[in-house]
C-alpha cells in the first residue's frame, strides 16, 4: 500500500510564466497546506522574490526546492500524465473534465508509481494552445461564465484540497496497470513528435496542406495511447525506416 | 424547484476581523467566481480599501454590497445555520465536520427557504471561542498537521468551490467524450492493422525478425489510442506515403 507522503511526492504543481511572484508563494502555501510540496516554476517573471517569500508563509522549503524551466518541456520532465487547468473553453482538441474527474486519473497515475502533473498558465492569459498541447486533458473548474477566473494561487489550493480529500478518502485500491512499463515522459514524446513531423516531411504527407492541425490531431492520438518507452522504440524505428525509403527514393 | 441563484442568495460569507483589506478583496473573487455574491464583514480592520478593490479584479459590486457589523450577532442576523471555519480543534463544544458534510447541511436549510452563514475568522488568530460559540458546527478543512493554516481567501475559495459543485449535483454524467467522433468499429480496425503490416513489409522494417511480437506490441498500442475514423483516414495517409516512396525506392 503506497502511503499519502509517497503518492504526494509524485503530483507536481506546474506554474507556467506567472506574472506575480506574490502567486508562486501563494500557491506554495496552498500545496503545503495540503501535503504537497513539489512545484516547477516555467519561465517565472520574477523569482527567486522576496513577496513569494513573504505569500509563502513558512512555505519556505517549497520555494527553495521549485525547479525552475526554461519551457514547459523541461518543466514536464518525467512526467507520464499532465492536465492543464483552463478557464475557457478554446479551440482546442482535448477533453475538458472536472477537478474531480482529474483528481481520479491522478492519483490512478499516481498509485502506479507514475509522476503527474498539474499545469496552471499565466495569471492573465492563461495557458497558450501550445502549452495546452503538452496536456492530456483540460481541467475546468466550475465557476459562472460571467466571471470564470479564479485567482491562479485560489485554483491551486482547489486541485491540492479535492485531491486530498480524495486521497484522505476512500482509498480506493490501486487500479491495475495498464503498462508492462510506465508511459514516456514529455522530452521522450516531443522527441517523437518531432520524429514524426520530419518524416511526414520526407515522405511529402502534406502535399501543400498546412501541417500544423495534422500535427495536433496526431499528438492527440498518441496522448491518448500514452506510449511506453519500449513501444516509442518501436514507432522510432518505424518512421526511421520510411525516412531511408523516402531517402532512397530521392536520390537513386 | 429552487433555482441556483436564489440558493446562492441565501448563503452569505461572514469575515470577522479581517486584518488585510486584500484578503477581503480576494474573497470577494472567490465568492464571485463561484456564483455567489453575499459578503457580510465585522469590525474589519480597514473597508472600503483600494486594496480590497484591487483584489477584487472585478467583483467590485460584491464590496459594494457587503454589510458591515460591528458585532458577529449582526453579522449573523437572519441566518438560522452558522458553521464557523476552524483550523484547530479548540476548547469548543461543537461537532467537527468536513467541507463536504457543511455543504450537505448548507443547501438543505437553504432549500427550505432559509438563510445560511459561513463564518471566517482573522488571518491570524482564527474565530474566537466566543465567536464559536454562535456557530452551529465547526468545519475543519483538512489541512495536514504540521502546516494547517489556509489563506483565508482560500479557505472562502474552498467552501465556495464546494457548495459550487454540489448546487450543480453530483449527477456526475458520462464523462465528456473524447473523441469528436466515436472510436473506429473492429472492422475498420482490422483494415488498419492489414495496412499497417504491411507497409512495414513494405518499408523492410523487419528485417528478418519475427513480425508477429511487432505487431501485437503495435494493436496493444492501438487499442489503448481508440482511433476514431477520422483519425484512422490520417494514419492510412501516412502509410500510404511510406509505402509509395518504398515503392520509388525498389523501381525507380
């Protein structure tokens, strides 16, 4: 049986370029408040700051211990499974679920020894399309459409609670895994979505067509797969292979 | 049938001796995002504030329309049910619940038509027992031990965000589909998988191994992404062009 400190080790809170370093401390208390202690800062405005310390309120060792990313890549390292909060609906491909929908995927990941993010996005703006296009999922918490944003510290301590409760609750037994190994992390899959952008170049897939929604639809699809490393081996080998039959094509 | 405003409207917030006029503003937010708008504040230490106003970010009208009481009994007039937010157990003889078991309670006495307060105490020093003691129950948000105390626009945030979620019921639908469209029937799936062996023949991605293990480890893949048709005509595509620059690789 995993214990609560086990399982809260492997849920990290994820900020993306937050304007205010008031918020990052904000949310540093918020997690801690709930047993968590692990957040990735993404191209914070302004950190390491005295007001995050000061919002922290003894969340100290939080902050000192945030990783600090150049990009949401990096910042998803390790990572099997991200969910990204959003406000808005937007014109993006991915299913939009609850807080507490999200919090059962979490901690299944979780339960299975897998690393998961939370992705919150910039205080204003929110999350970018691209950023959203690094998640498995949209998390919409219910609030009115009038007046849809929460204050980006106020959703943090929303995710850390519901998924405490849940995890102080019915600790519903670990689901059965459904890998013989855990899923690829974020660098491992943007690798092969890079791969795989190539080589649809080299085969002339596109034809003239813009290659970006192909690119979305299929990202799309291997999220939902979430490859292990073995099977990414095996795609990487695949699209390897066309590439040297669009080689040979060319220059024979 | 009651609908979510008028419930809404009788269920107010009651912040007792605020210290910070941010914290009031922030609450103020909470409330707002959540569909809520009744804000009672007593002997608050500095309102009106520009302050309250500016992390307000929007929901001016809520502090426009905030009562403000120099004692907790006004604060609570009209309110037949008052649960006091508690971090600590105290001296008090009151029944402890979770935010969950309040909001049960909230919206059954809202439901009869009545009116329902939550009350906050100061950032520091909490409700006091004499300020307990006009509550009917104590709601402990689940804090860990070592690190319990919440913002208080957050521990607002919570209670709003659960009240929130239950007025809108836990008819807890189907979970929202995945898919724009449904997931390919087997029959699709089976021409898929034909196509897919054999542009691997095709590419010579074999190379005299055994295709059968490939191709299993490839279908677990599969299944696991449920295609949908729309999506298979894409991965059709691209076989298709493997297979045609392998074609130009062997003739040409």
């Amino acid at each position: 049986m995993t214990d609560l400190p086990q399982l809260a080790d492997r849920i990290c809170y994820v900020l993306v370029r937050t304007s205010h370093p008031g918020n990052i401390g904000s949310a540093a208390r918020a997690i801690r408040t709930m047993g968590f202690t692990r957040l990735e800062l993404v191209s914070p405005y302004r950190f390491p700051d005295p007001e995050a310390n000061a919002l922290a309120a003894g969340a100290d060792d939080v902050l000192a211990n945030a990783g600090i990313h150049a990009d949401l890549v990096d910042g998803l390292a390790g990572s099997s499974l991200a969910l990204g909060l959003s406000a808005r609906r937007r014109g993006v491909n991915l299913p939009e679920i609850s807080p507490r929908e999200a919090v059962q995927q979490v901690l299944a990941a979780a339960a299975r020894g897998e690393q998961v993010a939370l992705v919150f996005g910039n205080e204003r703006t929110g999350l970018e399309n691209e950023e959203l296009a690094r998640c498995h999922a949209m998390v919409r918490i219910p609030s009115v459409d009038d007046f849809s944003s929460l204050n980006l510290s106020q959703a943090v301590q929303v995710m850390a609670y519901e998924l405490r409760v849940a995890m102080l609750g019915d600790e519903s037994p670990a689901p059965p895994p459904e890998h013989d190994e855990p899923p690829a992390d974020a660098v491992q899959m943007e690798q092969f979505y890079r791969h795989l952008a190539q080589t649809l170049d080299d085969i002339d897939f596109h034809k003239g067509r813009e290659p970006t929604t192909i690119m979305l639809r299929l990202r799309k699809l291997f999220q939902r797969a979430q490859p292990d490393a073995r099977e990414l081996r095996v795609l990487h080998g695949i699209l390897a292979d066309a590439q040297r039959m669009a080689g040979l094509a060319k220059h024979k």
